[in-house]
C-alpha cells in the first residue's frame, strides 16, 4: 500500500514519519509527500521509493487538492493517509493491510497519541511514544475497532481506504481553503455514498508543536469555509472554535449565519499561542 502526507514546514517531524515507516513490519509500496507552497525537499530510503510533489496556492493551504493527489497517482492501490506530525507505530500498515482485506468498502480510521514536547527527540523508541502519547479526549466516544464511528469525529491524521473508496466518495472538496471543515465534509459525503467509518486500532503518535487555542492563526479560512459547509449540509461544522470566536466578539454566529464584526488583532492571535499546548 502507499502512504501519503503533506508538507509545509515540519522537516524534523516529517524525518521522523519517514523513521517510522522504515521500521514498519510491512513496508510501504512507496511514500508521496506533497509539498504544499514551498520547494520540495530531497529525500530517499533504502526500504521504499519517496516521491515528492508540490503544489502552490496563493489563498492558503491546498490541503484538499494534496490529498485528492492520490487519484491521479494510483487510483487503484489502498492508500494510507498520515498527518506529517504523526510517526506509525511498527504495525500501523500491517494492521491497515488486515483490515482493507477484510473490509475493502469502507473507511478505517486509526488513532492518534499526542506526545509531550520532546519526546520525538533524536533516539526515540516506540516503546517510549507509547509511555508518553496521550489520548485524544474525544477518544471516550470511539467503542472498539471494527465499529461504526460517528461521521462527525472522522479527522484525517491517521486513516486508510482503498483508491475505489476514494473515488466512490469522491474525494476531498477542493473548494474548501486552507484549514478548517474539509475533513468533516468528506466524512459526510462519505456517509452519503454509504461508506462505512470504522474504528481501527492502527496508531500514529503525534509529534508536539506549538498551536493556537482557539486557531485566531486560522480565523479567515475557518469563517470562509464554515460558511461553505453550511451551504451543503445545513448544519456548522466547527462549532467549538466558532463559539470562541462568537464570544471573543469576533463574529456574530446565529442557527442560520455567521458574520465576521471583526478579524483577531496581532496580539489576540499571540495571547492564543501562548494558551495553547
């Protein structure tokens, strides 16, 4: 199978990533990595090709068209989708493999340990990630590997389908800019094609970086591409983050609307770093 991640910035986390996959009990077929908005890096293993890609986008992040990359490259073959912060555990393809055999229609989706600032210095073990990954806190509503997951906790740092699957779903929509909404929007159309989510019990650890809490870093694209979500399905995706930014007096966010009064000043962004973890 092959697996695939995108790049802006994180060149440590991304070696690390790639650190992982040499490790892995059963080797990628090879790994694609999509520079998003910046020059590719050079990379190589001894255990897999890697190849590199890279797209620019002057309104943001061109998170969705990365992803949708797969299409075109392998439109065949199981895919594995892994955030570049996240280092698979040994048997992270292996149990994917299993399980896209067993289960080839639908959608498998891995958890996730976040890992204190540090932990992925230079001479890690997995041994170690598994002492110091945390859970999510959204992991209370997973029940089990093999179950339905609600389409709403579906994220895409650590998932696998097959390239049939993908394209039955259609892929990531691509007007959705830069970050926030394209991952729930793929869960949904995915629960509209009749795509199963399941729970799965492959695990990534997630490498610590600085983050923003709420994302005043992301305020723009998330407002945008809310609105865009609500046209198709209805109903806010986000709503967390917009509650903050409805009681930060940044926007005015009712059932039906959301309008921005006022974009987050240098400082307000600031003073949500340094909240965050």
């Amino acid at each position: 199978m092959n697996v695939l991640t995108l790049v802006h910035g994180r060149r440590p986390h991304l070696a690390n990533l790639i650190q992982g996959l040499e490790a892995s009990s059963v080797l990628p077929r090879g790994l694609w990595i999509v520079h998003m908005n910046e020059a590719p890096g050079a990379f190589s293993s001894p255990h897999f090709p890697i190849t590199t890609l890279r797209l620019d986008e002057p309104a943001g992040l061109p998170l969705a068209r990365a992803r949708n990359c797969v299409a075109s490259i392998d439109p065949e073959a199981p895919w594995v989708f892994l955030d570049v912060d996240c280092i698979p555990a040994h048997d992270l393809l292996a149990q994917y493999r299993d399980s896209l055999l067993a289960q080839p229609d639908a959608l498998h989706m891995g958890q996730v340990r976040y890992l204190p600032e540090g932990a992925n210095r230079s001479g890690w073990t997995e041994a170690e990630l598994s002492a110091r990954g945390a859970e999510h806190p959204v992991a209370r509503f997973r029940t089990g590997p093999g179950n339905a997951l609600p389409y709403h906790l579906f994220w895409s740092l650590n998932f696998a389908c097959t390239g049939q699957v993908f394209a039955r779903i259609g892929g990531f929509d691509e007007e959705y800019r830069g970050y926030g909404g394209e991952d729930t929007d793929f869960a949904f159309r995915a629960r509209r094609a009749g795509v199963p989510l399941l729970d799965h019990a492959a695990v990534a650890f997630h490498q610590y970086h600085p983050s923003y809490e709420p994302p005043l870093n992301h305020f723009a694209d998330i407002v945008t591409n809310a609105r865009h979500f609500y046209r198709r399905w209805g109903v806010w995706p986000m709503e967390g983050w917009l509650r903050a930014f409805s009681e930060l007096g940044l926007v005015r966010w009712t059932d039906e609307h959301l309008e921005i009064i006022q974009a987050p000043s240098p400082e307000d962004v600031a003073r949500a770093l340094s909240s965050g973890s």
